[in-house]
C-alpha cells in the first residue's frame, strides 16, 4: 500500500516534470516563448523614417539602431530607411506597412500616425502645452501609456516617445505678429486638424508629402510651412528657402517608436526588453539633443538672414481664440478622457 503511494508519487512527480520541459509551469496549450538562442532572426529588419538621417529624429533613429544592435549583442540587426523612401516618399503609407507588416518599425511623427490611431492627434491639439515642461509631464503620465495601448489596437506596439518638437511656422511674405498676417498666405500642412487650424487662422491650406516642400517653397507653389526649428527647419536648411519664422509653439509633435505587433510578439522575452531599452535610451538622447540644438538654432537662422518674430502672451491670446474651435472639434476625436488626462497632466505643471 505504502509502496503504490509512493510509485504514485513518483509517476505525479515525473509527469509535472515532462509538462514544465514541454510547455513551462501553467503553459496550457501555448506554446513558450522561445529562447533567443534557437530564435530564427531575419537577416534585417527595416525601419522606415519620414525624413533624413541629419534630422534630429533621424539621428535618434540611428541611435535606436546602434543601441538594439548592441543591447541585442549582434542579433537584431535594424537598418534604417529614410525619406519615405519604402513608400515611395508617400509620408502616410508608412504606418500602413507597418501595420500589415511589411515594415518591421518606424520611427515617425505622431501626425503620421493619427490618421489611422486618432488619439494621436492629442499631442499636436493648438496652444495645449504651454513649455517643454508640460510636454514632459504629459509624456511621463500613464495617459501617454494609454495611447500606446491604443497602437496596439491597431496592430502595432509603441516602445518609446521622442520628439519632433514645437512647430513653428515659416514664409516668404511676411514677418507673421497676428492672425491677420496670415490672410491669404498659402501654407503647407500635413492633417486634417491642421487644415482646420491654418483655415481659423484665415490662411490658405495645402496638403503636401514632406519630400516636395522644399521644391515648392523654392518655386513659390506654397509661400509657408510648419515644423520644428531643431527636428527639421535646421538640418533640412529650411532656412534657405524661407524669410521669416514666428515662434507660436501652437502646436507640439511627438514621435513615437514603433513595432509591428506580430514581429514584436514572436520575438523571445528577453529580446523585446533590450529592444525596448534600446528604444528608451534612443529616444531620451533624442529628446535631450533636440533642445540643446534650439538656443544655437535660432542663431543660427538669424545668421542665416530670417526674421525670427517672438509673440508675447498677448498676441498669443488671439491665435489661440481663433483656433479654439478647432481644439473643440478633435478633443472629442481624440477621445474625451483621453484629451482630459493630457490636459490634467499639463494643469499640474502650470
Ligand atoms: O511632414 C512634416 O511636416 C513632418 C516632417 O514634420 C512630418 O513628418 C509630420
């Protein structure tokens, strides 16, 4: 009696043992994740950017790259794409491959991406941050989390936030001090919301790929255009083609770090959180370049012969009343609480 209990015992004892080798303790019928050794990695996996590689995001591209490469010790070896050019310079058509998987990553601007996740378009919503601090106390809160599980909805996982920056806007015209400098002028945009943004201000909006603004600012096919000082306006030498520069910080862009959710998945434990602190570190470097270029930046666009026009807290208020409505229509698109929570975020830093 005493001996079948213990033989009993034993053959328990064995069959857990054979389950844990198989399929590790409460496996069920899912199979284990694999270890990185046995993992079959591709050869390379690509990474689409909006822009060049001298850009600041491009830079921090790069810098993902070299961080998962070595964090991974040599396994994921990430080759980065600029310009659009796995979409033929078609700026939107990105996050669609990386949603079907055709592009492994990306590392793109939040206003690429909100067309097809519009929560995103939370970030760029008109005069919503007041400074970089503001931007950073929304960044850290679990409302920008939640915008990654938002991605994820959509195929695709975030690993990190970086920045674009505040965007600025450009012309040809006229050194830009109220709304009314804007009658008329044609600027070029990206977005719907920022359609509607250049429409309150009563300008003329263009929807144009990046790759052809600066022939047509060159060519005088659109007289102005929006983007970051540091993140573009500089290392794409905007400067060239444009005469004045308002600084109205109306609008903040965000980039995030970007995984197909299917080659995330498949990838061995250990391996998403080196790639993950691959893209943290990436992104933190990024964002830290990025604002110490701004100071010798707007130097350097002085030097380079533009008007650089500051707007004090006065003449900021009715920039900022005429693009209201447009905050009012795409809060509730971005989603009502998740506007809430970022505009929390921003009150507790003020
Ligand atoms: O197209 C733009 O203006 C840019 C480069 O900032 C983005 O990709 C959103």
């Amino acid at each position: 009696m005493k001996k079948t209990g213990l033989r009993l015992l034993a053959l328990v004892l064995a069959m857990v043992f054979v389950a844990v080798l198989a399929g590790g303790c409460g496996g069920g019928d899912k199979k284990p994740a694999p270890a990185a050794a046995d993992f079959k990695f591709k050869d390379e996996y690509k990474l689409t950017m909006n822009v060049t590689p001298q850009t600041m995001w491009g830079q921090g591209a790069t810098k993902f790259a070299e961080l998962a490469k070595e964090y991974t010790k040599g396994k994921v070896n990430i080759k980065v794409y600029p310009n659009a050019m796995l979409t033929g310079g078609d700026q939107m058509r990105q996050v669609e491959m990386v949603q079907n998987g055709s592009i492994d990553f990306m590392v793109n601007s939040t206003i690429n991406i909100a067309p097809t996740v519009p929560e995103f378009d939370v970030w760029g919503l008109p005069f919503l941050f007041p400074s970089y601090k503001a931007v950073d106390a929304a960044m850290a809160s679990p409302a920008a989390t939640d915008l990654f599980k938002a991605l994820e909805k959509k195929n695709m996982v975030g690993l990190a936030w970086g920045e674009n920056g505040f965007r600025e806007v450009t012309n040809n015209k006229k050194a830009i001090k109220t709304p009314d400098d804007m009658k008329g002028l044609k600027m070029r945009v990206v977005t719907p919301m920022y359609i509607d943004i250049m429409r309150a201000l009563g300008a003329n909006a263009v929807s144009m790929n990046w790759g052809e603004v600066f022939t047509s600012l060159q060519q005088g096919v659109i007289d102005g255009q929006e983007n970051p000082i540091a993140g573009i306006i500089i290392p794409t030498k905007v400067y060239e083609v444009q005469k004045h520069i308002t600084n109205w910080h109306y609008s903040y862009d965000a980039l995030a770090v970007v995984a197909n959710k299917k080659v995330w998945d498949g990838f061995p434990p250990e391996i998403r959180d080196q790639l993950k602190k691959a893209a943290v570190d990436a992104m933190k470097w990024e964002v830290a370049e990025s604002r110490k270029a701004l100071d010798e930046g707007i130097k350097l666009l002085k030097e380079k012969g533009m008007t650089v026009t500051d707007l004090t807290p006065e003449e900021l208020v009715k920039f900022r009343e005429l693009t209201k409505p447009v905050y009012d229509k795409y809060a509730p698109k971005v989603g009502a609480q998740v506007a809430k929570s970022f505009e929390d975020a921003v009150a507790k830093v003020k």
